[in-house]
C-alpha cells in the first residue's frame, strides 16, 4: 500500500514537474522570440552604429603604429637639441650599458667581441686598430657621423646586412642621440648639428632657448652628472 501511495505521489510529482517545465520552457521561447523581434528592429533604427565602430577601432590602430614607427620621430638633430649637452652625455653614459659587455670606450681600451669605440665619431667606418671587422661593415665605407651613427644605433641588422654585431638596436630616438653624444665625447668632437635654426621659431626664441638650456647645463653639470658617476 504504502509502495503505492508514493509511486502515485511521484507520478503526480512528475507530471507537476512536466507542466512548469513546459511553462517555464514558454515563457524563456517567448523572452527569446521578444528579444530576436527587438533586436532586428533596433539593427534597422540604430544600423549606423555598425560601421562606425570598426572604423574608430582602425585608426587607433593606425595611431599607435604611427608613433613608433616613424613620421612622428623626431629627427637626430632635433633629439641631440632636445636637452643640454652634459644631460645628453650623462644620459647616454647609463645607456651604454647596454654595449659593455662588447666594447670598451676608453682610450687604449681592449677590443672584445666588439671593437674599442674611442674616437669613433668621425673616424673612418670599420678601422680601429687589430679588429677584425665583418666584410659588410668594411663595405659601409664612409665615416661615422650623427646620421649613420642613427641608422647603425636604430637597426644594426637593417642598416648592414651580415655585420657581426649582434645587438637588436635602439628603438627611441632619445637613446640613439643620448650614445651618439656619449661616443662624441670620448676622444670625438664632431660639431653637434643645429636644430634650431630649422624650427619654424624666430631666432630671438631660439636665443633664448639656448639661453635656459645653457642655464640648465650649467645646473645640470653640479647635479645628476655628479649623482650617475
Ligand atoms: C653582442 C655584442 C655587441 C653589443 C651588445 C654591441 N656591439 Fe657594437 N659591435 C659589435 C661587433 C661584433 C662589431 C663589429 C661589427 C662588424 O664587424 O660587422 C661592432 C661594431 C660597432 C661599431 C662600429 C665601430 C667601428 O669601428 O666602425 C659601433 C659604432 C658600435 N658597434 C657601437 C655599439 C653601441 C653604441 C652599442 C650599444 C648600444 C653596441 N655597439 C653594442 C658587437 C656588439
């Protein structure tokens, strides 16, 4: 009796279940119809919205590829005006780092994997002393002034096919400009290429820029150069 009973009382169980199931079940179909009728009306009101999107998208992308690759860098003369010289110099000092553990600066230093870079700035390309360069670097031909020291700096790899320095290169402009300036003052004194004269500033502002800068060095020259040695 008792096995009866039950056995009823789930069979009623399950046909409840069954039937808010089924209720459930049509209320969600007519939820999903509602928001299918909804959204195909609002694609036909709001269908400009579509095409704008993707296209916000692209030129952030295109922006972003802009700033660091090219047009929007600034030039090596600029770069080497951007900041007093004994800033620049300090600046580039730290970053050498990243080439000491192949050349040597100093005057007299050894050559390593790299050769000693002492006096580079304006001396003949690939001609220190007792190393033995790559037949591509010996190719370059020419000497090291700011700009070739730019390309070299930027993309060794690029710049000349097949040299042995392995060393990915400087992305930022600054760094490039900062070791250049470094180079120059270890046994090298080429003339710093000026910036000013080719702003669209006048010449008085110019004046005075390099009036606040020479101050700056002036400051600088007690401060952070002292700090970083
Ligand atoms: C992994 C080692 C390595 C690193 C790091 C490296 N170089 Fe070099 N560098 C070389 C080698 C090797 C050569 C010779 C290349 C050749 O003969 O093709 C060279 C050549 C040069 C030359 C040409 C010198 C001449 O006499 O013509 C310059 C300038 C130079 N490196 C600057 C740098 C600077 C600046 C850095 C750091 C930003 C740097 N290198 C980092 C290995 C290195």
């Amino acid at each position: 009796m008792n096995q009866d009973t039950s056995s009823q009382a789930e069979a009623a169980d399950q046909k409840g279940g069954g039937d808010l199931f089924n209720t459930a079940a049509g209320w969600v179909l007519f939820a999903a119809g509602l928001g299918l009728g909804l959204s195909i009306l609002s694609g036909k009101y709001f269908h400009g919205d579509k095409p704008e999107r993707p296209e916000k998208l692209g030129y952030v992308i295109e922006g972003a590829v802009e700033e660091s690759a090219g047009p929007a860098e600034m030039s090596m003369a600029e770069a080497l005006n951007k900041m007093p010289a004994a800033e620049l110099i300090a600046a580039g000092e730290k970053a050498f780092s990243k080439c000491q553990s192949c050349h040597t600066i100093d005057q007299g230093g050894a050559n390593g994997v790299g050769p000693n870079l002492y006096g580079t700035m304006g001396k003949a390309v690939a001609s220190h002393p007792g190393f033995a360069y790559s037949a591509e670097l010996k190719a370059l031909g020419g000497t090291w002034d700011w700009e070739k020291m730019n390309l070299w700096l930027k993309n060794p790899k690029a710049y000349v096919a097949g040299t042995k320095m392995s060393f990915a290169g400087l992305s930022k402009i600054e760094d490039r400009a900062a070791i250049a300036m470094y180079l120059n003052s270890k046994g090298s004194n080429l003339p710093v290429p000026s910036f000013a004269a080719d702003a669209a500033a006048g010449g008085e502002a110019a004046a005075v820029e390099g009036e606040a800068e020479a101050t700056a060095a002036a400051e600088a020259g007690t401060d952070p150069a002292a700090a970083s040695q």
